[in-house]
C-alpha cells in the first residue's frame, strides 16, 4: 500500500526524545508494523545549544 505523508511538526520534545505525528493524504491509517515492513526511518541529528 502507497501512502502520501507528511509531517506536521516535532513534539514532546525532551533531551532524550521527541515524537513526530505522520499525515496520510489519503487518510488511511500507518502502523509502526507498516512502517517497519517499508523500511521506512527517521533521521535526525542533536545538538546543544550554548
């Protein structure tokens, strides 16, 4: 199944963690488990600010 995504921002933003929400287009649900079959990732890079 092909969805359209989009990502409406980054929250609960911590040192250690953050959550992203996935909009499908097409309004069909995402799973992780689908996400995981697809080898779909996130990445992402850290740093401090001074």
């Amino acid at each position: 199944m092909h969805h359209d995504l989009s990502i409406s921002g980054v929250y609960n933003v911590t040192a250690i963690s953050f959550s992203v929400y996935l909009i499908c287009r097409d309004d069909m649900p995402l799973s992780l488990a689908e996400a995981e079959r697809n080898g779909w990732h996130i990445n992402w890079v850290g740093y401090e600010t001074p």
